[in-house]
C-alpha cells in the first residue's frame, strides 16, 4: 500500500478540518479508487465530492488516470461562477444526493420541480439481489446525457433537467440515477422528469449487472 497526502480546498477544506487528508491506496490504484477511499474513510467529504475534479501534478485527471507515488494530489472543488457548484449532468461512483440534483434546476422562474430517485432493491425478477454493478462507457454516456438534457429543455421554454448517475458496486437501497427537472408549471416539470428516465434507460451506454446468492447476471443481455 502506498500512501498519499491530498490537498483540500475551499468548502472541503472547511469540511474535514484540515488542509490535507492522508489515504492509503494499492499500487494500480485510480483515480477512482482514491474517490472512493475518501469518500469512505471521510464522510464528512463524501456528499461534496461528486462535484469536484482530481488534479494530479497541477494537471486535471479523468478517474482512469492512475495515482503514482509522490505525485501532489488535489481535490478541487468547483470554482466560482458555476450553479452553486453542482453540475447538471453527473457520472461517478460517489453517493448521489437529491438536493444537489435539484440546487442543480432551481430558478427564480420554477413553479414547480419533479423528481425521481431509482434505489437498488432487494428482489427482482424473482431474485434476491446482493448489489449491481454498474458499467458504462463514461466518455459517450456523458456526451449522450447531455444530448437528452439539451433536447428536453429545448421542448420547453424555462424547463431545466439534471441528471446524475452512479457506476460501480451499489448496495440495496442505494440510490442509481436521481433526476430532477424544473419548470414554470408542475405538468411541464413532471413530463420533463418522465422524458429523462424514459430516454435514460433506452439511449445510455450504462449497464446493469446483478448480483445475488445464485450468481450474476448482465441485464437485457440473455442468460
């Protein structure tokens, strides 16, 4: 195991206390992995890490990038000028949180904002699931959720969606995907929030494996 010192910024630093956390990683760690040692070993930073960005070296990374021994490592929180720092559109492997989907669509001009949270449940198609793993092709899926936020809130004058979504191991009654979608009138908010599962679930290269007591299986890709 090797261990690193990641410097804290900002709302995080205020948050841990401190100015830098220590984690200890594997050699072929990622930065995923690191996202999700802290979010485990410190969950204090764990609702405001999804966010913020990995720099390794002065340099931002993709969570890919792997994390070399001696290298400085931050964690930066978003800067200045962004919707109170929580992006419309999220891929991670960090716990979701619905009120930074919805902080996410809030304006002045929203009479009404829809929700909807998909949680991992216990049994389906008459199995009992351990956890889901979740897979997706994180470039494209980005790029095609952003496609399906941007042609919803075009249908709308006024409507904005948010859309984020987690990847890897997830437990019973954690939360998958948690959408919110805001709007002048209550009927255009919960039509927006309909679209984007419904487009969701049929345009996004993420992929569903579950996981139980009598093994794994891929769903929508046969036995």
């Amino acid at each position: 195991m090797i261990r690193h010192e990641i410097l804290l910024f900002a709302g995080l630093r205020e948050a841990a206390r401190r100015d830098t956390i220590a984690i200890e990683l594997p050699k072929d760690a990622r930065v995923r992995d690191l996202l999700a040692a802290v979010a485990r070993e410190h969950p204090e930073l764990a609702a405001r890490l999804p966010p913020c960005r990995v720099a390794i070296d002065h340099a931002f990374v993709d969570l890919d990038a792997p994390v070399s021994e001696g290298s400085e490592i931050a964690l930066i929180p978003p800067v200045s000028g962004g919707h109170d720092g929580f992006p419309r559109v999220l891929l991670t492997h960090a716990p979701l949180r619905l009120e930074h989907v919805v902080n996410a669509v809030e304006h002045a001009n929203a009479g009404g904002i829809a929700t909807f949270t998909g949680n991992v449940r216990r049994h389906s198609r008459g199995r009992d699931i351990d956890y889901l793993d979740y897979e997706a092709y994180e470039p494209m899926a980005v790029r095609v959720i952003e496609s399906i936020v941007a042609r919803i809130e075009a249908e709308t004058e006024g409507t904005r969606v948010a859309i984020h979504h987690r990847i890897g191991r997830l437990d019973v009654g954690e939360a998958a995907v948690v959408i919110a979608a805001s709007a002048p009138h209550r009927a255009e908010a919960f039509a927006a929030c309909r679209a984007a599962i419904e487009a969701l679930k049929q345009e996004v290269p993420i992929w569903k494996k579950e996981v139980g007591r009598d093994g794994s299986v891929w769903i929508g890709q046969g036995p």
